[in-house]
C-alpha cells in the first residue's frame, strides 16, 4: 500500500460520518506500534510528528525519513502529519520532504499574525499538493483548557478558515493536551455549532482525556481527525515497567521496547476501531 496523502484519509472519513485517528511518533518502535495497529484493525493510519517529537530527535529528517519509509510499507493506508509546528520553517520543511500533510500552529501569535502566517504556510504546502490543518482557541495544559472561555467561536473560526484556506481546524472545545485521567467535558453543543458553520472537517486535540464515550459522543457531534498521543505512551511505558520489573538482568533493550511496541500496537487498533464505528 503506497504512503497516501492526508486529503484522501481525510476526506473518506468525513464523507462516511466516522472518525480518524492520527497519533503520534516518538520514535521508530511507536511508528511501527502504531501502523501494527492499524493494520490489526484494518484501518487508515494518520502518523503524527510534533515540533516536540523532532526537538527530542534534535533534527526532523532522521525521524521523518523512518516515518515515511515505515507508512510506506505498511499494508493500510498510512499518511504521515506534520504536528504543532510553531515554526513557519518547520512546516515548509515537512512539505518539501513528503509529508501528507502539516499543522501550523499559531495559537501563540495574536489574531492577526495567526491569520497572515497560516495563510503562507498554506500557500506554500497547497503548491506541493500538501493538506494543512491549523488550530483557533488555544488547547493548553489542563487548567488553561478547563478555564472558562477557552473556545473556540464559530463565527471567528469561519473567518479565520475563509482568510487562511485551512483544510482542516483544530478547536478548543474542552480537551486538554497531556491528561493522564480521562475526565475532560466536552462541549457537544459547541461542536455541532461549529460544524455548521465550518466546510472543513474539525480536529480534536488532548483527545487522551477524554473518555470512550464522550469521543463517540464528539465523532457524532462532528468531529472527524482524533489526535491521541498521552494516552497511547502510557501503554508503552506501563509494559515497559512491568517487563524490566520482571526482569531485571535484562540489558537488551529490544526485548523490553517489543513489549512497549506491541502494548501500544493493541490498543491504538481498539482506539482506531472505536473511532470508525467498527467496535465489537
């Protein structure tokens, strides 16, 4: 199966009214985690690189090249996104290695230069053919996300999608980013309000705070793009912990990180099923 571009994964899941999972790389064992796990559910995959994720690498290629090689092998459709990129020049740099698509994240700058940057990154990646998703309504940490009034208004989010060409908004409509509980209201009504207004399919981020059902809930609402990235390590890192626990001579760190990989590989195919509707 060829590395698919991000539209096409995109727009299959918002013409079917299911969801799409897209979670993130830390490293090589997890790409491959993650892509098992689509295969294992016989689903599309969107693997996900974050401004983060490239830091701790300290370069974007080395990642990226794994990234995209490992989707190119995989036996589902498989794109590779460029996540929560402060950087204008990140981003042009994704594009021009192959990425299916990018995020410009600009919830830092002020309304205005949130507007006229992600509309050059836009400009830049639509060039190439490559999807871009943005976000309007800072998605923070826990208290900043859970604080009232941070959302995102439909009225400035159709504008905001009108002035930049987004293909794809991220919005702020009660996630939050790293929560290890899974305890995070969601505002349904907002998201259906927003997907009225909106011709773009809706991005929920922080999505691993949020329960099963209320991410059922939000796919119904109109939600279509789930970025899970917290709760999907924790199962990495758990089946590590009990491995070395168990084991504690052990100094070959394939035999404890297989065991992270394939922990992480059954739950992202359980979290891929539940999205798409096809839950047992």
């Amino acid at each position: 199966m060829p590395l698919v571009n991000t539209a096409e994964i995109m727009n299959a899941a918002r013409t079917s009214q299911r969801g799409q999972g897209a979670f993130n790389v830390i490293h090589l064992e997890s790409a491959e985690a993650l892509i098992q796990g689509a295969e294992l559910a016989g689903t599309p995959l969107i693997l996900q690189i974050s401004e983060n994720c490239v830091g701790y690498h300290r370069n974007l290629e080395p990642i990226a090249l794994a990234s995209l090689a490992a989707a190119r092998a995989a036996s589902v459709p498989v794109a590779v996104h460029l996540d929560h990129a402060e950087s204008e020049d990140l981003a042009k740099a994704a594009v021009d290695l192959g990425f299916g698509s990018v995020m410009f994240d600009g919830a830092h700058l002020d309304y205005a230069q949130n507007i006229a940057v992600t509309a050059r990154v836009t400009e830049y990646a639509h060039a190439a053919g490559v999807y871009v998703e943005a976000e309007l309504g800072k998605i923070g940490g826990k208290d900043g996300a859970h604080a009232p009034g941070v959302r995102t208004d439909p009225a400035e989010a159709r504008q905001f999608v009108r002035e930049t060409g987004v293909d794809a908004l991220a919005v702020a409509v009660g996630s939050s980013h790293a929560m290890l509980d899974r305890s995070a209201a969601l505002d349904l009504e907002l998201i259906a309000q927003l997907r009225r207004a909106l011709d773009v399919p809706l991005v929920l981020h922080g999505s691993s705070g949020v329960s099963d059902l209320n991410i059922v809930a939000a796919i119904n609402a109109g939600m279509t793009k789930i970025n899970v990235s917290t709760h999907l390590n924790g199962f990495f890192t758990r089946a590590i912990r009990q491995y070395l626990d168990k084991n504690p001579v052990v100094v070959d760190s394939r035999k404890y990180v297989a065991r992270g990989r394939d922990e992480m590989a059954v739950e992202s195919a359980r979290l891929l099923r539940l999205f798409a509707g096809t839950a047992d």
